[in-house]
C-alpha cells in the first residue's frame, strides 16, 4: 500500500463530508520512518491548495502563516522558508514554493496530516463520527511512513485515535502505547497550536521539545 493509493478514499469522503466546491488535502513531508508525524484536525479554505484549480501538491497548512510558527520554534523548518512564509501573503504562495516548503519539512524528517482529509468552508467544528470514518485511514498512513513517535493534537484528535478520553491539559508529556495491526506505535497527546488554540503555542512547543529529546 502507498500514499498515492489512499488518496482516492479521501476524495470520497470529501463528496460526503467537505465543501463540494474544495478538494481533499492529504499529507506531506518525510513518508520514510521521519522522526514525528504531526496530526492535525482538518483542512478548512484557507490552504489555498484546496481550490481545485490548484495543480500541486496537496499538503497541509499550503497559503497559511500561524502553523508555520510552531514548526520554526521547533527547529524544523530553515530561516529563509520562514521568513518567505511570513513575508508573503497567502495567495501568493505558488504551486513551487509549496513544494520547497515540504522540501524543507522533508529535510527535517517529519510528516504532516490531518485525521480528517474533509476541507471545510471555515473552522467549523465536526462531530466525532465524521473524524471516525476516517481513522482507518489515519492507520494505514502511520503504517505506511512507520513514525518514530505520532504527536496528536487537542482533546478530540487524541481521544479518537487512541480510542480513549483524552485531556491534553491531564497527560503532558505522557508516552500512550498504542498498537496497529499488532505493531506499538508511540504516541503523545498535545494543546492545539493554531486558531482558537493559539494561545496555548507556548505549552505545545514546550511538550514538543520534550517529546523530541525523547525519541
């Protein structure tokens, strides 16, 4: 199984549950045993690589800035991609410059996705049971890249994959076992950085540090 091959279940959930106007958005970065797997929620209008007329790559956080914060604080992403991303606005980002950018995140051996691939207009919330059609998916995907350590974000991303209640704000930098097809994956559970997450960056990047010392 590849990437490339889930990528046509994705598009059908997207008729189900996205905005029929926007495509799916899928994954990037190191797809080869990378260090992290950074899961994230879903994609909204904003990714600018959504509109359907957009010929590149596919990948999370493509047209935005806030995200891209986390990740230089972090250490995994060079100056001169960040400060580009910081300098330009989102539509200006082209189908080449995305590529540099997860060039750069390929570089630093990390992977980025979403639990749920359904763009949405906005930042509306989804009910567990759309994020649930997806989380076998999700599985594969950490099958297929084999992650040092998968890093969730916020309460209803963690609490779906690892398939119990999770509080980020209860078990920071607690290590989860987590087991797919009988191979233990490690996983950790974090405050969302972005949106109405964002004022809770500084407690994400301290867990991340964390995390990334640990592996």
């Amino acid at each position: 199984m590849k990437l490339e091959e889930l990528q046509k279940e994705y598009d059908k959930l997207q008729i189900q549950y996205g905005a029929k106007e926007l495509d799916s958005i899928y994954n990037g970065g190191c797809i080869k045993n990378p260090d992290i797997c950074f899961v994230f929620m879903n994609p909204t209008g904003r990714n600018i690589a959504a509109n359907k007329a957009w010929k590149g790559i596919k990948s999370p956080w493509i047209g935005t800035k806030n995200i891209w914060d986390l990740f230089y604080s972090l250490n995994l992403m060079d100056e001169e991609i960040y400060s580009k991303i910081k300098k330009i606005k989102g539509n200006e980002w082209t189908e080449e410059f995305a590529k540099e950018v997860y060039k750069d995140v390929e570089k630093h051996k990390y992977f980025i996705t979403n639990l749920g691939k359904c763009t949405q207009i906005d930042a509306r919330e989804l009910q567990n049971s759309v994020y649930e059609k997806y989380l076998d998916l999700l599985k594969q995907e950490i099958e297929i890249v084999n992650p040092k350590v998968v890093v969730l974000f916020g309460n209803q991303v963690s609490s779906i994959v690892l398939e119990q209640k999770i509080s980020v704000s209860q078990c920071r930098k607690k290590l989860f076992k987590h087991k797919i097809n009988n191979k233990e994956y490690n996983f950790y559970a974090v405050y969302y950085p972005v949106g109405n997450g964002r004022f809770n960056i500084d407690k994400s990047i301290e867990d991340i540090k964390y995390i990334m010392n640990n592996i």
